[in-house]
C-alpha cells in the first residue's frame, strides 16, 4: 500500500507481460522506392500483441466528496541508447551512408507517449501527454457507504524508434544506397500515475524495461532484400516489477512528476521534428545523416 500527498490510500497490482519481438521484423514493398524495413509488423493487436502489454488494478481511499475527482494512468519515459542505420552503395563508387541518433536525443530521459498521426510536420501528436493513453477515472461504488475506488487500466507498446527506408539517395555520390541493418537500444520506466483532484499527478508503482534489437539485411545480385538476422534481446523487464519514485534518480522522478509537459516534450515528436530536419540539412540536435 502506498499514500497520495493528499493523503489518500493507494493499492496497485501491476503486472507487466513481455513478448519476444525478436525474428518479426518483416519488410513492406521490399521491390518499391520506398519500401520499408518493418521492426515489428503492422498487424492488429489481437493477431500480433505488443512487446509490451500491462495491467493495473488500483484501489483509492479517499473522502467520499472527492468521488469522481481521481483518475489513474500509465506514465512513460524513455532513453535512447542507440538507433543506427547503415546503408551502402553497390560498390565503394557509390559510397555508403549512416542514419543515426545524436545528442540531446541520446543519453537523456525524455517523456514517451502513445502517438498518433497528424496532417503536418512533425506528422506526429501525443494527445493524452503527458500521460502515455488517455487517463481513467477511478470509479467508487456504495458512496458514502464505502470508500474504495477501483479501476483497471492496461497500456501497450510496440516500440520501433522508426521504419527505415530500404533505398536513401546518396546526394554526394549520386547514387542509391541500400540499407543493411538497423540497431535499436532504448531503455525505459513505466509508471502507474495517481491524479489527484488539485491536478496533482503522484508516480505511486513502476519497472523498468529495455528494447534491444540488431537486424541485417542482405540484398542479392539483382537487388532484392531479405532479413538476414533478427537478433537482440527484444522487450525484457529490467528489474523486479515494484519500483517506488524513491528507486529513482531525480531527473527520472522529475519527469514523472511533472504535468506540464505536452507532446512537444515528447521523445517520438522530437525525433521526428529531429529526422526532418535532418533530411533538409543532413544533420540536427538528436540526428545526423551522413554521407560517404
């Protein structure tokens, strides 16, 4: 059990569930322009589950005039280790090429969000930031007989850091080069958040998590690609699942804390702002594409 600054009793079952991503990575439109390497398929959720998928049952004891004032939701922040992607020409002629991500995108706890496409640049919104999903009120029953509030809430996650192109133009050598694997290292913490009713968000359970993943693509004679290797250790809990804010360094705590932050802040709405300037300039703050 735990306790809310407002003082209100908390109990949260967690349970966090895993499944191998590893040997999934398909392509899309393989013989197309802009085809794509796929680190984990697009299919529906009930054909293909996330890497990650979690339920939460928490209880709240509060004041029964407080019914209806509290909600429950999945807050996530994510670092980004690695994502790397080589490409090269047929010969050294056509030289060779490498996307990749840099600093302020590496290295650093940023707040991650379920994102959904928009109709501008960066083509990505977080809608329910700074919470992962939509927050859910936490409903109280046989008020003000009892006090007990209850909900279940669940999130999933299948992260990609991204879909690469199989072909990037190389503007220096005038030349296609071919993509020949992807890298993806990204560690996470995801937390149970309490809001309370001044709007004061309390981190009360978590874990923490990685996504590792190594994909080589070999392409033949005639220029047709196939995954030669999906190796990495996919989605895998890092630590026994109940971490407390105490568990936690103060950035990481900050973070999950903080309920000003907007999908600007957030990781995959900053890499994309961060690619697109990359393409037009070939490098930005979190990602540089260079050219060989």
């Amino acid at each position: 059990m735990g306790q809310l600054p407002d003082g209100s009793d908390v109990i949260v079952t967690l349970t966090p569930k895993f499944l191998t991503s590893t040997g999934k990575a398909t392509l899309e439109n393989p013989d197309d322009v802009d085809g794509r390497l796929l680190s984990y398929p697009r299919h529906a959720v009930s054909i293909n589950p996330a890497a990650l998928t979690v339920s939460v049952e928490s209880e709240v004891t509060i004041d029964p005039k407080q019914a209806g004032k509290y909600f429950v939701g999945f807050k996530q922040i994510a670092k980004v280790n690695q994502v790397y992607a080589p490409f090269d020409g047929t010969s050294a002629t056509f030289g060779s090429m490498v996307e990749q991500t840099t600093t302020p995108l590496n290295g650093q706890w940023l707040l991650d969000c379920w994102c959904t496409p928009t109709t501008s640049p960066p083509w990505f919104g977080a809608p329910h930031a700074p919470f992962y999903a939509p927050k859910q009120e936490v409903f109280f029953l046989g008020l003000p007989i009892g006090r007990r509030g209850r909900t279940r809430i669940t999130m999933g996650d299948e992260p990609s850091a991204g879909n690469p192109l199989l072909r990037r133009q190389n503007k220096k050598r005038m030349a296609t080069n071919y993509l020949r694997g992807f890298v993806v290292k990204i560690d996470f913490i995801t937390f149970v958040v309490v809001e309370q009713p001044d709007g004061i968000q309390a981190p009360v359970q978590g874990f923490t998590w990685s996504y590792d993943r190594n994909i080589s693509i070999n392409w033949s004679t005639d220029l047709k690609p196939t995954i030669l290797a999906d190796i990495g250790s996919g989605a895998v809990l890092t630590n026994a699942p109940v971490l407390t804010l105490t568990n936690l360094g103060i950035q990481e705590a900050t973070l999950l804390k903080d309920r000003s932050l907007t999908d600007a802040d957030c990781l995959v709405v900053r890499f994309a702002r961060a690619v697109e300037t990359a393409k037009r300039t070939g490098s930005a703050p979190g990602y540089q594409i260079v050219e060989y």
